[in-house]
C-alpha cells in the first residue's frame, strides 16, 4: 500500500518526537511492503519565523494533498506573555483545524500496567480505566465573534453552535458507544448556557436512533470533580471544545503518562494525528523529550486512517517491550538508566 | 454584638446542614455575649413551588438588610434534563449574585490531616495543599447575551469582560497574596480568547502596584492537569467566572473532604457564606449529609463578615475535635458508628 502522509514536526520538542516517529513507521512499512511517502510542512512559531505565517498556504496544501498529517506540536513561550502580539503560533494550529475539517479530537486515557504507579492518583482510583473523550474541535468560542469595545477596555467572546455541528460530533460519539460498551456520557453546562441546551436537546433527540446506548448528562464541573475522583467509571464523554480542552488535559494526567498518550484528529478532508503533550520548549534540542505518544500517535495513523491495524499492533507491543525493558527516556527512567530520544527510537525502529 | 443574619436554607439537604450551623452559631453567640437575628427567606426550587420564582424579591430584601448571608444549597433533578424549563432553580443563584453583586467566590482548598488518607490523589501530592482559588462570579459567560437562532438551531452565548471587573477581582487577589506567600497565578486562555487577553492585559498592568507579588500566568488547560498534579504548587489564583467553577469543582476533590470545604462570596451589598457541596437531592430529608462545610462556612463568616475572629477559630477547633472523636456522618465514618446529622450539629454545639 502507498501510504501519502504529511509530516508536521512544529517547534520546541516537536522535530525531535516526530523523527522517532517517522524511524518507527519507516521500519513498519518494510516490513510489510507499503511504500510512505512522507511530505514535510512548516508550522507553528518556526512557520512565523520563515514566512509570518503560523500555518502557511503551502502547508496547507501538503495536508490536503495526503491521506494522512502526522503531527508534533506547536507553541513558544515568547509569545504567551505578550498579549498584544498580532501573530501567534496556537493561530496555526486553529487555522489548521478549520482549514482541514478537523471536528471531532479523539483522546483516549487507558493506563499502562508497568507504568501506573507514576500517577498522582492511587491505584485503586484508576485500575481499569479506559475511557475516550471526544472533543468538538472547530466550532465554540474558539471560531466565535470576538473583539473589544469601549476603548479596548471591554472584551467580548462568542460561542456558538449550530444542531448539525453538534450531531456530526454525536454521530460519533455514538458509533464508538455502539463499538465499547454503550455507554455515553453528554458533557455540558445546560445548566446555564443555551449552547449547551442546544447540544442537551440534540443528543437527546438522537437517543432514539441508538436505544441500546445509555445516555447520561452531566454538568462539566461536576464531570471536573468526578474524572479524578473515579475515571473507570467513565467511557465514550462527547463535549463542546472549550470544555473538551480543559478535561482532556486533566484526564491526562489520571495514567501517569501522560508522555505516553496519543491523541486523533478527525476530518472532513484528512484525519490528523498527534501526541497530547505540549512543544516543551525547555527540553527542545536537548534528545531527552519522551517520543512515545508519538510513536503511539502513529499507531492510531496506521490503524485508523489506513486500516492497518497489524501494523498498528506492532508498534504497541513494541513499545511496550521497550517500557518493560527499561529502553525509556528520563522521564520515566526513575533510577535507572536514561535513554536518549533518539536512542529510544532506534530501539524501537530495530525491533519492529 | 448584635449580628443580622440572612438565612438561606435552599433545596435538597440544605436545609439540614443549614439548621446544624445555626445550633452552632446560636452557642457560639451565647458564649461571647452576641446576639444573633436569623431572618429566613426562601430560594431555589423550594421557592419556585412556592411562589414561581426562585430568587423571590422578598427574598432579596432579607439579603440587602443584613450584613451576612448563611446559605445552604439548591438545585433539583426535576430540572436538569428540561432543556426546556424556562424557570430553573440556578436561575435563582445567578440571580442572587447579581443583585447582591457578590463578585468574588473565595475558594479555601486544604486538607484535614486526620481525613487525608480519603483523598483520590497521593498523600505525597497533596501534603501541605493550602490554595485559594478566586472565581469571580459576576461576568463572563454566566451573563452575557445568550439566544437562538435560525429556527431555534443555532444557540450562542457571550463571554463579556470589562476592564474594571477585571481589576475588582484582581485587587482581592494581589491582597490575598500578600497576606500570605506573594504568590498569584492568573488563570486564563490568552492564547485565544480576547477576553482572557484582557484578563492578562489587565493583571500585567497591576503588577507595578504589587512589587512584592510575584505572578505567574498560566492557561486553564495546564492549570486543569497541574491541580491534581501538584496541588501544593499553589497558592492564591485568579479567574474568570466559567474557568472558576470548572477548576474550584476540580479542586474540592483535592482534599479528599469535600463534604466539609466551606466558600466565601465577597459582594458589594453583603457578602455570603456556603458550602461547596450541591444539594444532594438523594439524600434529602434522611438525615444523613454531612453539615460540616455549612458550619465551616459559619466559621468563615464569623471571621470575614464581622472580624469575629476568636469565634471562628473556636467552631472550628470543635469541628477537629469532633473529627478527631468520630463524631461523623456516614461519609466519613469508615466502619465505624456514623452519626446523624443533626446528632453531629448537636455534639458540636453542646463542645463549643
Ligand atoms: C494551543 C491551544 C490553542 C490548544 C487548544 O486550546 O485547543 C491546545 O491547548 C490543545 O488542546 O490542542
Ligand atoms: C448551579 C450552577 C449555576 C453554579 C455555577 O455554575 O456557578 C454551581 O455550579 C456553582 O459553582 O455554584
């Protein structure tokens, strides 16, 4: 199989990840005989310093033109602390998202036996947890009006959605319900805004078409309380993107690994792939950042746009063997030896 | 001193914690000469039966013409998956903020030696956990204009900030700091809500007034992972109205104790004190919740609303005391005897 897959390293840690990543599936693809071909785009705050431009034209065409965007991370700290600065980096990254379609993030947060332990949260809290939680990703207070008024002394910011936005990401929701065990849990703030009795009356309109899925609704912040309090209880959440932002980042943390997760976006033009972390920028250029949610990122790739879910199995028991071998960045080395980022792919890569 | 109390029982078992904080502010007030007027006034669903409104006018005159208000909780099931009910219990809520201009939810989250060991997260994470979290409660997205369209398919709700709400609440918050280890965090989303720029704008400008404070500024997606990662990485934090009930939620859990975490709402009119917890329509009129975050809310308001502070410390002196003793409801009673409660708010009241 020919497999066109644009690659998007973006800044801080984001070259370094993705290099491990691409050795990985380079090594996959031998193996099997499917021929990559990997086309490479600018973005991020590297793109703002070649060309101005967070997520370029010309990137964009890459991305149109694969079958799939393998992605690393975007975002610099210098310009975070700059409130006026007219271009940044995370505009890139939403420019992206719209521009491809990009309407439904898939996280999941499962944990790795060997690796438990490393959470914050006990044991006993977290076993057993497996739950994905899909994020609306194009629509909300992210691509609402926004502005000032009053001098700049007033600021203002809109949500909205429309019925068919939110079905679209409920349809999934849904069909992945069908798929784990049926179980559905609606995230919202009905409670308050009309937006979200817009996504409360949508999905219960659509119980119907799926009886055997049971539905629950919940506040977000009760949903805030809860996911550290009991994940496992949870299984497929569906939610509004802000919200999805917030408690896909706090569920990260429940499995301790969170340099281990992967995360998928999925599209009307493409489907994109990318490892949850942040670009790191402390740790950039260092050969010490954990590429394993990558690597793991570009599992989800080979099974979920390209059906090839051998491929994608290898590449999970692969870095399992690395993790119960102790071949680990320093992250989750502890007192054992550390690997580089670049040596822990090579591991890898070799025994695929 | 002679202390005119507004009392605000509410729904579910808000009325039970409710009466056990008045038998301990009634004994508080025998033993240091003061003299307490309760006037009682209704709200929420309680109030919705009974009059069609759940912030009644009447109401909101007993509020303005004390100097505090003790108040329990409301919210009903009935409600919450009505997209369509057009009076609402919360309404209420967000009523009585308004008018009362309570534009500060002062948010303690520590924990109780005794009682850490029921917390979800470590007891290494967690040891030394002492923050604020300063939710301002009158803005944002909970006010703004808010509708349908097309037909009833689009729905959109504003996020509106002012420049001056913003200081308010940030001024609290430098103060805060000061009074305890100069650190403030300001939580935001400047990296795409125009808002949270001005937010941040806003802060940044404070700064010269407060030499000595140091400030960090940090998304609310990060702060959501940091909270349950290291919690007692912070200590005062500042936020907008709809990040602020999302992370306070998140942050109730920390403890371990939520059934006791107590809250101040700082107003221009009054200021008034609550427990964090809901109203827990399921445990309604069996006298079984735990009434001590009411009577730990007593405590704060001895102290904020009438610098009572010798009171305050005495209430919750007794409160450890009966903690110490098991004098507990059942959340807290393990396998032991677990007590009513009212048999709790008696023990109490009888100690202080
Ligand atoms: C960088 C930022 C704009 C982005 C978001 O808020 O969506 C990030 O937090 C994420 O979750 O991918
Ligand atoms: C009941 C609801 C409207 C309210 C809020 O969102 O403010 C509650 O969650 C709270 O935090 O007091």
């Amino acid at each position: 199989m020919k497999l066109n897959i644009a690659l998007l390293a973006g800044d801080g840690i984001g070259p370094e990840v993705i290099d491990q990543a691409v050795k990985v599936s380079n090594a996959v693809a031998k193996k099997f005989n499917h021929e990559i071909v990997w086309t490479s785009g600018i973005t991020g705050a590297a793109a703002i310093d070649a060309v101005g431009e967070p997520y370029p034209d010309a990137t964009h065409e890459i991305c149109m033109a694969a079958d799939a965007v393998l992605f690393g991370a975007i975002g610099h700290p210098r310009f975070d602390n700059d409130p006026k600065a007219t271009v940044r980096p995370e505009q890139g990254l939403l420019k992206m998202r719209q521009k491809l379609g990009l309407f439904a993030n898939v996280r999941p947060t499962f944990t790795f036996p060997s690796l438990i332990d490393n959470s914050p949260l006990k044991r006993e809290r977290i076993e057993g947890t497996d739950l994905i939680i899909l994020r609306e990703l194009t629509g909300g207070i992210y691509f609402g009006e926004r502005g000032r008024k009053d001098d700049g002394n007033t600021a203002f910011d809109t949500c909205t959605y429309t019925r068919a936005e939110i079905q679209r990401l409920a349809k999934l929701g849904f069909e992945m319900a069908m798929g784990r065990s049926k179980k559905l849990c609606c995230v919202d703030k009905a409670n308050v805004l009309e937006s979200s009795r817009l996504w409360r009356e949508t999905v219960q309109d659509m119980e119907k078409d799926y009886p055997e899925v049971e539905v629950s609704y919940e506040f977000v912040d009760a949903v805030a309380m809860r996911l550290v309090q009991w994940p496992s209880a949870y299984d497929v959440l569906i939610t509004e993107n802000l919200f999805g932002d917030i408690l896909t980042d706090e569920a990260s943390v429940i499995s301790g690994s969170m340099g281990l997760m992967p995360s998928a976006s999925i599209g009307v033009h493409t489907s994109l792939f990318e490892p949850i972390h942040g670009s790191y920028p402390q740790a950039a250029g260092k050969d010490i950042a954990n590429p394993l949610a990558t690597v793991l990122s570009a599992a989800m790739m080979f099974e979920d746009a390209f059906g090839l879910k051998e491929e994608a199995e290898l590449i999970r028991s692969v870095v399992n063997k690395s993790l119960a071998e102790g071949i680990v960045t320093e992250d989750l080395a502890g007192k054992n030896k550390a690997y580089k980022t670049s040596e822990v792919g090579d591991w890898l890569a070799a025994n695929i």
